[in-house]
C-alpha cells in the first residue's frame, strides 16, 4: 500500500510538473508573440512599378524596439536593374504617445547604384541610411521618410558610371473614422550625382491627395495617390501610387 501511494505521488508530481512547464510555456510564448509585429504591403506606382515591402518590430521596451524591413523593388522597374532588392535593421523610439522615430541602415543588391544598371548584379550595389517618423493619432496620421541611396563599390564599365539618390516623402491626414481617412502627400526622388554624373537633378516630385480605408481595429488597408508631377522633365504630368497591405 505505501509503495502504490508512493508511486502514486511520483506521478502526480511528475504530471503536476508538466502541467506548469506547459503553462508557463504558453504564457511565455503569447508574451513573445505579443512583443512582435509584422507588416507586408504591395505597391505600385509610375516609376518604381509593383514592389512588395514588408516590416517588422520586436520590443525591447515599451520605449524602444527593434526593427526590421525588406523592399523587393525586382518586382517592377527594378527587375531591369539587376533584381534590385533591399533589406535593413534600426531602432524604434517612442517619443510620445503616437509619435515615433526609427532610424535604419540598409543594404542593396543589385547594379543601380554600383554601375548605372551597365554592370553584373553584385550584393552590396549600395547603402541606404534612412529614417522614418510616424505620426498616429486619434484622428491625425502622417509620416515623414528620408533616405539616401549611396554606392557601396564601383562596378561600372570605364563609360559608365555609379549612381547615388535621395528618396523623401511627407504626407498628413485626418481620420475621419477609423474605417476613413484622407490627406496629402509629398515625394521627391533626386539623382545626386555619381562617378561621372557633374551635378544632381530631380528625377520626379509628385505632390496630390490621399485617401484610405482600414479595417477598424487594425489587419487590412488600402491607399490611393495621385496628383501632379512638379518636375517638368520627369516625362510626365501627373502620378498615381496605390497601396495595399495587411498589418499582423
């Protein structure tokens, strides 16, 4: 009888034992999932043509986060410029309720910046610093974005020459549901120069409204662009930019 309650207890101990490691598992793991975004979105305008984007955070505080992000412009005009894809990582920071600062560094693959599309496509065709400010609030959204595309390595022929870019936006919107919104948006792409490239000039400045819907609570969203293209060399007058995307 001692030995069967004995057992009986080494059992009970056992299963009890199992019962909280799975427990304290699952807590862990739904904190872990909790501290964890993800979003993916697909985009298409007149320049860059269709390209997919994603981005990621993990927390590292409630101030500060680690951040992620990925731009396969190969699905559109980059497809011409030797699969031309980016990736980088940065740091998110809280600055106050519903404004946020991330600067990031990423690299490129590809030949756009290292050969002017004329060479092979090399990884390390560029680096890109860049920094994104998020505004969201309960009824105002924007963001600001600068980014400065430079070459990492030459690999263009002896007439050939490297190229290096300046991306900025900045849009404001007013929400007026959180099904609703609308607002303005600015971009401006420069060609800065380049091995054999004497002085920058604009590539397109595209400044017109906004509209977008998304799903209350968050998960699925779409936007719309277009307005006037500013730079009258840029071969057309006009822009449109379209954006779909879901945020996990």
């Amino acid at each position: 009888m001692k030995n069967n309650f004995t057992t009986f207890s080494k059992k009970g101990a056992l299963l009890s034992l199992m019962v909280f490691a799975i427990a304290t598992f699952g807590a862990n793991a739904q904190e872990e999932e909790e501290k964890f975004s993800f979003d993916v979105s697909l985009n298409s305008d007149q320049f860059f043509g269709f390209y997919p984007f994603f981005q990621g955070a993990y927390s590292i505080n409630e101030k500060m986060d680690f951040t992620f992000y990925g731009i396969l412009w190969s699905g559109g005009t980059g497809g011409g410029w030797g699969n031309w894809t980016e990736f980088g990582v940065g740091l998110n920071f809280e600055v106050s309720e519903g404004l946020s600062i991330n600067p990031q560094i990423g690299v490129l693959g590809g030949n756009l910046l290292s050969s002017g599309t004329a060479g092979s496509a090399v990884f390390g065709d560029g680096i890109v610093p860049n920094l994104t400010i998020n505004l969201d609030k309960e009824k105002i959204e924007g963001q600001i974005y600068g980014g400065f595309y430079a070459p990492l390595r030459n690999e263009a022929p002896t007439s050939g020459t490297t190229l290096s870019y300046l991306h900025y936006w900045a849009n404001l919107g007013y929400k007026v549901s959180p099904l609703f919104s609308f607002g303005a948006h600015f971009e401006h792409l420069i060609n800065t120069g380049g091995s054999n490239v004497a002085e920058s000039s604009d590539v397109y400045q595209w400044f017109g409204p906004y509209i977008q819907f998304s799903k209350p609570g968050g998960g699925p969203f779409a936007r719309f662009s277009a307005g006037a293209d500013l730079y009258d060399g840029g071969g057309n007058d006009s822009f449109f930019k379209l954006t779909t995307g879901f945020s996990f």
